[in-house]
C-alpha cells in the first residue's frame, strides 16, 4: 500500500511539472466607448489589444 501511495505521489508531481513547464500566451482585445488620455479627449471609440506570454509562473503582458 505505502508502494502503491509513493508511485501516486510521484506520478501527481511529473504531471504537474510537465504542465509548469509549458509556454502559455494570451491575446485579447476591448472595445471602449471613449480614449482619455492624461485628461484630453482622444476619440469616440478604441479598441485596445493585449498580448501576454507566461513561462513556470511569470508572466510579462502589454
């Protein structure tokens, strides 16, 4: 039984390393109903897009 746990154990830990392990990107889009910048009117509608990448739990988005 204690063999049967170990092997779990062991086998839990692999798959959430193997899934760490992973380069993870995001990409994203919004639309806004006005574009104020520093207190000046910019346009009526904006989109705006984000793009992000992760890697072992850092991520760095713009």
């Amino acid at each position: 039984m204690k063999r049967l746990f170990i092997i779990a154990l062991s086998l839990v830990g692999m798959a959430t390393t193997s899934a760490k392990d992973k380069i993870e990107a995001t990409i994203g889009a919004d639309l806004v109903s006005q574009y104020i910048w520093r207190g000046q009117n910019l346009g009526d509608f904006s989109l705006q897009p984000t793009l992000g990448v992760g890697y072992k739990g850092i991520s760095l988005s713009a």
